[in-house]
C-alpha cells in the first residue's frame, strides 16, 4: 500500500478514478440526460477542489509559515525557502488560476449581473470581484515579490527584504479578503438572492 499511495501521483489518480466510480454508482443514468447540469457540476467541483486548494495554502502562509519563520534558525531556513515555499507557491499561484477558470465558467449565464451586481446576483458578484482581485495580487504582486524574496531572482538584501514585506503584506490582504468571499461563494446558492 505505501508503494502506492506514497506516490503523489497515484493517489491523485486513485481519488480522481474513485470520484468517477461514485458518479457512475449513484448518477450514471441522468449523465445523458442533463449534459449542461453535469459540465456545471464538473465546473463547480473543479471550482471548490482548486478554490480548497489555493485558500489552503494561503492559510498555510499566514497561519503557519509567516508566524514561524522568524524562530526558524538561520541555518534551517534555506529548507523552507529553496524548497518548500516555491513548491507551495506553484501550487498556490495555479490554485488561484484554477479556480477563476471556473469560477467564470461556473458562472458564465449570469457573470455580467454579477460582475455589475443586478439585483439577485450582488453577493455572487461581489465573492467573485473578490476572487479576481485575490488572483491578481497572487499573480501580480505576491509572487513576483515572493520569486525576489525567495532569490529565485537575483537582487540584494534590501531589495529582498522590501520584496517579502510586500509579499507579506499582499498575502495578508488576501487572508483578510478571503473571509467574507468564502461567504459570499456559500452564500450565493443557500441564502436568499441579495
């Protein structure tokens, strides 16, 4: 079982093939019969794995790594910041993307009423200009400054200390954004329409 499971890979395509196991045990024979129902399903599923995912790592960030980091001793540092930190930032920044993708695909048949924020579709509209703007700060501001503070670009000490700060301070941006989009994500399909 280690031989398997211990191998990222597999256990990824173990749960995406047990995923399909239980769609087809419980909802095979409606599949043909609402295709569209079915492709939103596939985008809202997609939407919420990646969305767990991105909003995971930030939490990780900000509840765990930003807080440690100044205990950590010099030494010991190098392992999280030539190794850990840009591996977690790859899956963060795709994590992002991910979940705008289908965020706008799960979307798509009311995204101007709610982007311009119609009656019936402010609280959607408004999670999703937060999500948009969290996306852009992790594409546009976090990691760019992350890549200097990490010396995955090359710069000196002020400038990689400036970077982190900005990082930091984006990244807090981002946690505190997050709490009243992931309301407004839930809310949209279990509270009445604002």
């Amino acid at each position: 079982m280690a031989n398997i499971l211990g191998n990222l890979r597999n256990a990824f395509l173990i749960g995406i093939a047990l995923l399909v196991a239980v769609i087809l045990a419980f909802h095979a024979d409606d599949i043909s019969a609402d295709a569209g129902g079915w492709t939103l399903g596939f985008l809202r599923a997609v939407h919420t794995w990646a969305g767990i995912l991105w909003i995971g790592l930030l939490y990780y960030f900000n509840f765990v790594q930003i807080p440690t980091m100044p205990s950590v001793p010099a030494e010991l540092k190098p392992g999280v910041t030539k190794y850990i930190a840009p591996k977690a930032l790859l899956y963060f920044r795709h994590g992002s993307l991910l979940t705008l993708v289908a965020g706008i695909g799960l979307g798509g048949s009311y995204l101007v009423e709610a982007l311009t924020f119609t009656e019936g579709f402010r609280v959607i509209g408004l999670g999703m200009w937060l999500g948009i703007i969290m996306a852009f700060n992790v594409w546009f501001l976090i990691w760019p400054n992350q890549k200097i503070a990490l010396g995955i670009v090359d710069a000196d000490a002020d400038a990689k200390a400036k970077a982190a700060k900005t990082a930091m301070i984006f990244s807090r941006t981002n946690f505190v954004l997050s709490f009243p989009m992931l309301y407004c994500m839930v809310a949209y399909g279990h509270i009445s329409p604002v």
